[in-house]
C-alpha cells in the first residue's frame, strides 16, 4: 500500500506533535514505513518527516557525506529549497555525517531572535537508537517530574545543544530518527542533564 500524502502524513503530525509536546516520548513511524515506495538515502523515518515538514516555502540543510546529492534529491521531491545552514527552516544531519560537521550545524544554525524565537531552525538528527533507558534526565514542560532517555549516536549533541540553547528563548528544537523508526522531539525549553557515574 502506498504512503498517502493526506491521512499517512497527518498521521505522522500528530505522532510529532505529541512527541514535542512531552518530552521524552518515543513514537514510532513502523506503520507509516512500511507505506514508503522508495529509498532516498536517509532513514525511512527521516524521509517521513521531509514529506510532512517541506514544502516550496521551506528553506533546509543537509550534513551528510552526501550533500548535494540528498538536496538535489529532497528538492526534486519536495520543492523545498536547499540553503546554507544559517537560514536554513530544518537542517538534515544523517548518519554518515562527521562529528565535526555536526558541530558546525549546532553552532551556525538559527536559533531565531528576540522578536521571534519560534523562527529558530529544526535539526532532525539520525542516530544509531534511542530508547528511554537511563542515560539523559529531562525536565521542564511537557514533563511531570522528569523523562529519561538514552541516545546512541556519535555526535556530542548534549553539550553543542546545551549551548545553542543558553539564551533562552532563542534555540533550536530537536527530533532523533534511528532506524528502528522512532522519533524523539526535544523543543528549545527542555533541560538536559547527564546521568552521574558513581
């Protein structure tokens, strides 16, 4: 069956609304996967979120490897338009991306102004898995208490968050993919902290 643009892709907004709505909730786009006709070398769950989230109005970024290739690629697609990372709307940072490539996307992306912090740029980080396991402590609203979760990825995304997110408002939002097809969303006004080891 295939992947309908209309109840499919609304399907997967209110599975990322949630998620970005409480923090440390892991939703699952298995269903909507399963849909997908072709590959365009991202994680399925990735590309899910690239047709839910682009369109002509859209200004975004790749990291990866193979940059010119995906946005060439996501263009042909989406007609979104494919930009520097600094006015990028959504910045793409994909598995085979360089550790310091990654840290170049976190400190140049747009982490909007004072006027209009919800301007800030979206990254979608791939990452090898996530899980609710007991590595990361999140708080902050959305979250009754705290939310644990563990992220399994090469980057050292905390702190280059923890950074671009100083300034509160301004910051960028966050969704992890993995190729389990599970989304976490972590919005600018979620507090990170790392488990201590005894």
């Amino acid at each position: 069956m295939k992947l309908d643009l209309v109840h499919d892709i609304q399907n997967a907004y209110r599975k990322t609304l949630d998620s970005m709505s409480r923090p440390g909730l892991i939703n699952n786009f298995r269903n909507l996967v399963d849909k997908l006709e072709m590959e365009i070398g991202c994680l399925d769950s990735t590309f899910i979120l690239v047709q839910m989230l682009f369109d002509t109005e859209v200004k975004f970024n790749v990291c990866s490897k193979r940059e010119a290739i995906m946005a060439k690629l996501i263009n042909q697609l989406t007609y979104a338009k494919a930009t520097e990372v600094e006015s990028a709307d959504y910045i793409l940072v994909l598995k085979d991306a360089l550790p310091e490539d990654v840290a170049k996307v976190f400190k140049r992306a747009y982490p909007g102004n004072l006027l209009d912090p919800h301007q800030a740029a979206t990254i979608v980080l791939e990452a090898d898995s996530v899980s609710n396991d007991w590595e990361l402590t999140l708080t902050g609203p959305g979250i009754e208490k705290e939310s644990h979760i563990k992220v399994k990825t090469t980057s050292d995304w905390v702190d280059l968050r923890a950074d671009k997110n100083s300034e509160y408002p301004l910051g960028i939002d966050l969704i992890i993919t993995d190729p389990q097809n599970n989304i976490l969303c972590l919005p600018r006004t979620t507090q990170i902290s790392k488990q201590v080891v005894r």
